[in-house]
C-alpha cells in the first residue's frame, strides 16, 4: 500500500510536465551546439559534428580558463559565463553561498531541472559541519531564467544544438566556480548533482581534477536514453521522434552521455556516490544500471545506494535522510 501510494506521488508530480502548453520543435542549431560555423543541414552531419566533440578532449575547456570577474556580495557569488547566449540574463552566474566559517570544504551543488528554490536543508545541514556550500543556477533558472518564461525549456528542448550549448555553458561555470572556490583557498571541493544537475556535476568532475568527490543523485549515462524514455520528457521525445531516432540521438548528444567519460570519471583520486531509485520512472533503473556497469567495467569502484523510492518521492522521509547520511559518509570520509 505504501509503495502504491509512493508511485502515485511520483506520477501527480511527473504530470506537471504534461500542462506545458508547448513544447519547442525539433531543430539542429549545429552553430550554437558547436561554436562552429558550418552548414551542416542533416542528422548525419550534426552526428559527425558531436563525434568529433566528443574525441575532443579541450570540448569542456573555457578558451579563457581564468576565474576574472567574480564577485562576493554577502552570501552570493556572481560572475560572467564563459558562454553567451541571447538571452541576457543568462549569461551571468549566481551561487547562493551558505558559509560553514572555515576553508576546509566545499561543496558545490547542481539543483535538478525546474527547480523553483534552491534547497535549504542541504545547505544548513552540511554548513553546520564544517563544509561550507554554494548552490550554482544552472542556465536559465533561478536569477538567470528568461523573461516571462515558467519552464528551463532553453536547457532541455527537442533543439539538439541548444541542449547542448546549455549543459556545455553548465560545465564550463562549474568549472569556473570550482577554479575560483580554489583560488579563495578552499582545501577540498565537491559536487553534488541531482537529476539533470548529475549529468553536470559528472562532467565537471570528469574534467575538473581539483574535484576529489562527487554524488550524483538520481543519475544514469545516456542523455538521449534518459529523456526517450522518461516519464518527465515526453513531450520533448514526441518532437524528437518525428525527426530522429533513438540510435541517432545517442549519437547527436554523445558529448553529453556520462558513459563517453567515465575513464575520467574512473581515475583514482576521485570518490564517487551515486543514488538511485528503484522505482524511478523519469530516470529508469535500467538506463542507470548501463551507466554503473560502464563505470565498474573502466575500473571505478562507485559506492551505490538504491532505495526503494521513486523520483521525486526521494525528497520525502526516510529516503532522503539516508540518501543524505550517505553523503555525509562521502565528504567526511579521507583519501
């Protein structure tokens, strides 16, 4: 009866996605995904396009690699993005900062997709421990949402090239934020993902080695699986899937599927968290389990805790309470 009534809090919450009136059409932005001019007008170019990113090893490298720019302002950090877009105020970034008093630890946090508040609990909790946290706005929410916008359909769209720009820009102020947190003599820096936040936490740790331990909430590898599959995405898969199929999707957002580095994600100095749920239906098990056999097989020894719960059910007790005492185990625990 419990489990029953859990998937029917999971479903009430996933409809939510289904009262947005319009979802935008399938386009391939191949400049914007890129920053390359070309004239690719087809899948198959876009697809080479992203073979060729993911080969590239300098893809998440800002050409500025500098942390100038940045401002303190009591409890918030703001600086410029390393990419710009056309909506204005996206291209500045903010953190809200919950100071621990000490320089020892920090944690940076990716919030999930349409996250209206950032998550307080989190911040006081580990804050009173010693680590102090500061939550990043991903692009297009929070401070940096579009005007008179109610849905983050700029970070996540049936638009190829945009999603891409979005989670690339996503990385590339992680990875500003963790350079600069560094700068400011933090000893240690993690991250925490949760949802589509966990793709971006994955990626900066991938490519960020100041990062020694990441937790990624409610993850898998596959982008394109994820959001064909999901429960949360079918409006966005409906106007996919006119023009695209799954195997060349997987293709066309290779540069944003965890699984294309998780020997990065496998290197010995980084500690790695995942939580799952078993009843997940935005983020199924079975596109997770893909993502932990790859990162076992490349040599990762992830710690993994599935509970019994589904998606957004993970925020209610006694899941994330033992979601978050694992976590705590994670950022209290030495090399």
């Amino acid at each position: 009866m419990y489990h029953k009534w859990l998937d029917n809090w999971d479903e009430r919450r996933a409809q939510r996605g289904d009262d947005v009136k319009h979802t935008a059409d399938f386009e391939l932005d191949a400049e914007v995904g890129f920053s390359v001019a070309t004239n690719a007008t087809g899948i198959a170019e876009f697809c080479d396009l992203a073979d060729a990113a993911v080969a590239n090893t300098t893809f998440y490298d800002d050409p500025c690699g500098d942390t100038l720019g940045f401002e303190m302002n009591e409890d918030w950090i703001k600086f410029p993005s390393g990419i710009s877009t056309d909506v204005e105020v996206n291209n500045v970034v903010w953190a809200k900062v919950t100071d621990s008093g000490s320089h020892d630890h920090a944690l940076v946090v990716f919030h999930h997709w349409n996250a209206s508040t950032r998550n307080r609990q989190i911040a006081n909790f580990f804050s009173k421990r010693g680590i102090t946290v500061v939550e990043i706005a991903l692009p297009y929410h929070f401070e940096r949402s579009r005007p008179n916008s109610t849905h983050a359909d700029y970070i996540l769209s049936p638009n190829l090239g945009r999603t891409i720009q979005s989670m690339r820009q996503a990385v590339w102020d992680g990875r500003k934020l963790t350079r600069w947190l560094k700068s400011e003599g933090y000893g240690e820096i993690s991250v925490l993902g949760m949802s589509l936040g966990s793709w971006v936490a994955g990626l900066v740790a991938a490519h960020e080695k100041s990062v020694r331990k990441a937790s990624l909430f409610l993850t898998a590898g596959s982008f394109a699986d994820f959001v064909w599959t999901g429960r949360a995405t079918q409006k966005i898969r409906k106007s996919l899937e006119l023009e695209i199929d799954l195997a060349n999707l997987r293709r066309a957002w290779g540069p944003i599927n965890l699984e294309n580095y998780v020997d990065r994600l496998a290197r010995p100095d980084l500690d790695l968290h995942v939580v799952l749920a078993k009843r997940d239906t935005v983020v199924l098990p079975e596109v997770s389990k893909q993502f932990m056999d790859r990162l076992i097989e490349a040599g990762a020894k992830p710690s993994i805790l599935e509970l019994n719960c589904g998606h957004y059910s993970l925020a209610l007790p006694p899941h994330i309470l033992v979601a978050g005492w694992g976590l705590k185990r994670l950022l209290k625990r030495s090399h």
